[in-house]
C-alpha cells in the first residue's frame, strides 16, 4: 500500500518526467534545425 510520500514522491517523478521529456523534444526539434543549417550551401 502507498503512502502518502510515495504518492507525493510519484507526482514529483511524473512531474519531472513530463519536463525532461519536453526539453528532450526542444533540443531534437534544435538538432534538426542545426543539422539542416551545416546541410545547406554556404556562400
């Protein structure tokens, strides 16, 4: 049976989980971008 500080615990995981996953998402959209910009022509 959980606890009140595991459930607490839990909602800190989730909560950290969600922001982790969300700046994962910012710097793969970030590599994308600035692999595209080394692929292009320079002049």
């Amino acid at each position: 049976m959980a606890t009140v500080s595991d459930i607490e615990r839990i909602r800190q995981l989730e909560k950290e989980n969600r922001e982790l996953k969300r700046a994962n998402d910012i710097l793969k959209s970030a590599s994308a971008f600035f692999a595209a910009e080394l692929d292009r022509p320079h002049r």
